[in-house]
C-alpha cells in the first residue's frame, strides 16, 4: 500500500490528546474511610477494575480513529486484486513522447510504433478505460478521443521535453492520479530533472521504454548565411555543420546545398564522433524576396535530421544615400556602384545629396554615408538618428570636414556613440597602419579569409585621436600606435560606424589599396542588415513571434501552398509551425519576414538514460522502468484502488464504538454517591 500525501500522515500525531487527557484530565475524588464500609472494598475493587478496563478500551479506539482518520486524509492506496472491491479505482494517465527521435527507424519498426501499441493495451486494462491520454513533445496536449488519436498517432518533428510536460501533466489533470505511465525512447536529452515544488498528488511514474533506437545517427545540427545581406545574383556563403554520434567513417560525407529541390554545390567532408564537420556552400539566389534553401546529408536511421532548411530574404539591391561633396566622396560612390545609371550588375544604388539637403523622408534607404557630418543641421541629425532606430545604418567619416568637438557633443551622441571623444586631426611623420581587427565577427570576418584582402596595407599620414568609446561601442580596428579607427555603435535596430579617417585619399592611400572596394562593400552589407526583412528560426511546435513595421489586418505564414494563420495583437504577431522548412511571413500580402522552423539538434543524439538516471531525474516522484514488451504482464493489478473512504469509515465506526463504551454506566459514580452518604 502506499499514501499519495504522505505528509498528511503526521495528524496521526493528535493520539496524544486523548492520552493525556486520560492522563491527568480524570477528577481524583477524596477518599474518606469509614469502617462501616469496609466490607464494600472487596466488591469495589471489581468494579473499579472493570470501569479502568472500559476506560482504557475507549482510550484505545479513540487513538485508532485519529490514526485512522490522518490516514484517510494521506489517501491511501492499494494494487492488491483482493482489495479491488473494497475502494474506488483511481485513474491513470498515459503520456506518449512524441518526439522527432520517436520517428528513427530500427528493425523495421519505430519506437513510435511500439509505444501507441503498448498505450493501447495499458489503457484497455484500465477500469472502465479510466486513464488520461496526453501526447508530450515541445508542450503538452490532452487528446479527447484517446482510442482514436492512438489509432492514427504518429510522432512529431518537436523537441521532446519531457520532464516540463510531466509537471504540466500533474497541474492540468483535473482528477488526482495513481500512475503516470510515461512511454518514450528515453532518450537523454528530452528527459532532464523534475522541480521540487511540483503541484498536487504525486503518483508512481512508470517508464514505458519503447527501444530499441539506432546506435549510430548522422545530423546536420546548424546552416546559416554567413553575409549580412544576401542579394540576388550575388554569390552567397552557406555555412553548414553536422554532427556524428556513435560511428566514425573514412570516408568523406557530402553535404549538399539545395534551392528549390536542385543541387546548386557540395562538400565531402569527415564524419568523426564528437568533432564538427564544417562546409562553406555557396548559393547565387536568383529571385528578390523569400528563397527556400536546405542543407542535406545522405538519409539514415532518423532521415528527419539529415536536412536543414535556411531562409534567404534576397533583395534586388542595396539604396545609399551618400551625403557630401561630390569630388570627397568620388573613392566611396566608385567603391560601392561603379557601373552606369541603370546598370543591372549594380549591387548599391546611390543617391548623393550635400548636407544642406538631406531629403525629409529617408525610408527609403538601407544605409547612408555621411563625409560632411558637420554639415548637418540638427533637423536633418534628428531624421537621420530616428532612421537609424528603425533600422538603417549609417557610416560616419571622421575626416576634414569634421569638426571635432561637434562630432563629439552632437553627433555621435544621437547616433549611438556616446562616450566617444574625438580629438582634432595631426599628421605624422611615419604613416600608420592598421594592426589589429576584430575578424572573428561582422562587418570584417571575411577579411579572415586568405586572399580577401589586407586592410594593413594601407598608410594614415594624417590620424585623429580618439578616446576609448564607452560601453555602448566597440573598437573593430586599432592603428599600429593604438589609436581607433573603426568604431561600432548599435542605436536601436540599427547599426553605426565611426571611420576615423577621410573618404577620399587626402589622409591615407586606403582609398587607392585593392581592399578598399570589398572594404565598402563589408560595411555597406553590415549598415544594411537591420532593413532588411526579419530571418526567425524555431523548432517545430514553438511559437515564433515577430514584429511589424506598420499594424496589418492579418499575418499569414506560407509554406509549399499550406498557410498558418498568425496571431496579430497591435505590431506584434505570433504563431506556431508544426513541420520543418522556410515559411514566408506575409503582412496584408505583403513579405515582411522569413522563418526557417527546424528540427532541435537534441533529438539527433541516440544516447538513452539508465534505470538509475531515470529514477534520479524524475525525483522527487517515484519511478520505474519497464519494456514495452512486457507492459501486458507489468499491468496486470496495477489499478490503484482509493481506500481512504473505507479507512474514513472504520475510523466513525470505531468513534461510535467507543461513544457507547464511555456512555455505558460502570457504576463509579453510584460508589461515589454512596461514599458521600456515609
């Protein structure tokens, strides 16, 4: 027998009122001897024996009924067959993982397979089918129709999280449960540790593992777009990961770049257990908007993780507003466009205006160069800072038409650089080069790269000394004497970047060095990003949440001709994919986001927990592990009977007993009569 609120067994600790009422709450009368009565002490003394019998008998049924009583409040509970008509019988639940591992394919079967038929037989041996059915996977869900859903289920894509759906499974159930009867493939990664403080009654847990899985699995566990920006028919770096588990080969993998169900490049790469297989794919995406791009390696056991979807917002071309001189900023606008007007081969089309002239509307734009920053009047700075948290990026020349304490108190501070100070320009004698970059992250990893060019090439005659930026910047790139060059700050969703020199050649011979046209082009794909369209990533069964640049009416999420339909509360959108793949966001029917929804990198790892691991986790619950081979014998007999109406029961029975014992007359008080008479 076992309490499922064992806690409640401590009332049992109320016997000792009664026994110290019998103790010290009895009145002791004075005894006065009198010899007439003392032929009266033999007959007195036999009813004053029995009298302390009955007392001590009402003392005992008095204990048993609180003993009783605290155990009908700790509910117990018995799985005897004998005891099956004696109590009522408590529900089971039955929680079917299903997980993306549920799905892996060993001896012709899976492990989906052998767990819906094992909870089909566990819940036909329930008592009149009472039992809880619930599907647990990324959330939890209660089915209600559990023959059917059985019948046609199937495991998910999701990540399994086990032990959450667990804890959910106990606050949710509206009826206390003897049993949880959970069948998974236990795997490692989807069964962690349960919270102390879980809620209501806390049942037996019985670990249905539905094995065996696959001892060996390949998965590509990570694929993204390494440039900032991607544009169409410009060549795009995919980098793609995959992972091995349990088997090592010498031969090379490939990893395979599709677009639209057509390779477009391949890598054959080492598969080694618990070393990352890396390949750099490239992609030229020929279509503006959401390009549907995927990852794949060849099929295994569990071919759901042998792909990986990567979403592409491929634009037509880049918009610059370039912002001084025409002849200052001739080395940037030839950097960045040096192509005729209408040009098709242009990847940034230019507008240049002075500073006097900045247009009142600059949403048009991705990014703006600014040469003549203190040219702008405060109007034009504010448009411009308010652009900038929206999204748009903005690179900032610190060269002659700088005025140096005008950049330091009202310009860098609206765009996102406050706490840098930049002093006033001094040639020097040895030209300067650049000697330290930040190239392990954007806007100048690339220029990790062999043969992408070397920024260290070029010579500062002229330089500007710049204090160290507080903490909202970050130094990209030092001279050789220490002093800041490019600076990083992030005003709102977009980006801003302070080159400490000028854009042409009058201080430094960068604009004549081969580098400095993928240089501008770096920076222009970094300022670009934050207007770009938003790339999400999840799993299937989680939500992903945007938001919107403008309210729309409806957000719709469109995939291969199926749509979901999006939550829309104000400019923030929500909504739940249930397969993997690139789905387009469409606000009003227009594009306004990507999601690329995969399957967790966790449910690729075939490692199972032990019996003991599976005890330890699901504390403070009790557990047990069985086959789902053997689930026909482990049930049998299973079925919790509630007896604590019955333990309530014999506790009133016994506190009448012992009422009529103690109203019994045992005529102590007629002794007492007579002894006040004499």
């Amino acid at each position: 027998m076992t309490l499922q609120n064992a806690a409640l067994l401590l009332g049992a600790a109320g016997i000792a009122v009664p026994v110290l009422i019998h103790l010290f709450g009895r009145p002791r009368p004075r005894l006065a001897r009198f010899p007439s009565l003392m032929l009266l002490r033999s007959a007195h003394r036999q009813r004053h024996s029995r009298a302390r019998l009955r007392r001590l008998l009402a003392l005992i049924l008095r204990c048993l009924a609180i003993v009783l009583l605290a155990l009908a409040l700790a509910i117990p509970l018995s799985r005897l067959p004998m005891l099956s008509g004696l109590g009522v019988p408590l529900p089971a639940a039955i929680m079917l993982d299903v997980s993306a591992s549920m799905s892996a394919l060993t001896g012709g079967q899976r492990p989906i397979d052998r767990a819906v038929a094992a909870a089909e037989r566990i819940l036909s041996a329930q008592a009149g089918g009472r039992a809880t059915v619930a599907l647990a996977g990324a959330r939890l869900r209660i089915v209600e129709e559990p023959e059917r859903e059985l019948t046609a289920g199937s495991s998910t894509l999701e990540r399994g999280r086990l032990s959450g759906c667990l804890a959910g499974l106990l606050a949710r159930s509206p009826r206390q449960l003897a049993t949880v009867y959970l069948l998974t493939d236990c795997q490692s990664t989807s069964l962690g540790d349960l919270p102390d403080d879980l809620p209501g009654p806390r049942p037996h847990v019985v670990v249905v593992d539905s094995g065996p899985v696959p001892r060996a699995n390949r998965a590509v566990v990570e694929a993204d777009a390494t440039d900032a920006v991607a544009i169409r028919g410009r060549p795009l770096r995919i980098a793609a990961r995959a992972r091995t588990w349990g088997r090592s080969t010498d031969d090379a993998v490939p990893l395979t770049l599709k677009v639209a169900g057509q390779p477009v490049d391949s890598r054959s790469v080492p598969m080694t257990p618990g070393e990352p297989a890396v390949a750099e794919l490239t992609v030229a995406p020929d279509e503006p908007g959401v390009t549907a791009a995927e990852v794949r390696l060849p099929a295994d056991h569990l071919g759901a993780d042998d792909r990986r979807a990567v979403a592409l917002f491929v634009r037509e071309h880049l918009r610059a507003l370039i912002i001084g001189g025409k002849k200052t900023t001739r080395f940037v606008r030839a950097a960045l466009n040096p192509f005729p007007p209408g040009d098709e081969r242009a990847i940034v089309e230019l507008k240049l205006v002075s500073a006097a002239h900045v247009a009142e509307d600059l949403s048009g734009f991705d990014l703006a160069v600014i040469a003549d920053p203190s040219g702008l009047s405060d109007g034009a700075l504010a448009r411009v800072a308010d652009e900038v948290a929206k999204g748009m990026g903005v690179l900032l020349f610190a060269g002659p038409d700088a005025d140096a304490r005008d950049l330091s108190a009202r310009i860098l501070p609206a765009l996102g650089l406050e706490g840098v100070t930049v002093g006033d320009a001094a040639r020097v004698e040895t030209p300067r080069a650049v000697a330290e970059m930040l190239t392990d992250r954007p806007p100048l990893a690339e220029f990790a790269q062999p043969g992408a060019g070397d920024p260290g090439a070029a010579r500062f005659s002229t330089v500007r000394s710049i204090e160290a930026p507080g903490a909202g910047a970050t130094v990209l790139a030092r001279l050789d004497d220490g002093q800041p060059l490019l600076i990083e700050g992030a005003p709102g969703k977009g980006r801003a970047l302070l080159l400490a020199s000028a854009p042409d050649d009058a201080w430094s011979d960068l604009p004549r060095q081969p580098v400095f046209v993928p240089l501008m082009h770096a920076l222009a794909r970094h300022l670009a990003a934050g207007r770009g369209a938003c790339v999400l990533d999840a799993g299937p069964g989680e939500l992903l949440v945007g938001e919107l640049v403008r309210p729309a009416d409806a957000v719709v999420l469109e995939r291969a001709g199926s749509a979901v339909q999006a939550t829309v509360s104000g400019r923030r959108w929500s909504a739940t994919a249930e397969e993997p793949g690139v789905y387009r966001v469409l606000a009003d029917g227009r594009e306004v986001a990507a999601a690329a929804v995969n399957i967790d990198p966790a449910e690729s790892d075939p490692t199972q927990v032990t019996d003991a691991q599976v005890r330890d986790r699901l504390r403070p619950l009790t557990a047990e592990v069985i086959l789902s081979a053997d689930v026909p014998e482990a049930v049998v007999g299973r079925t919790a009977i509630d007896l604590s109406s019955v333990v309530a029961l014999l506790a009133v029975l016994l506190i009448a007993v012992e009422a009529v014992i103690s109203l019994a007359p045992d005529g102590s008080s007629t002794e007492r009569e007579a002894r006040s008479h004499d």
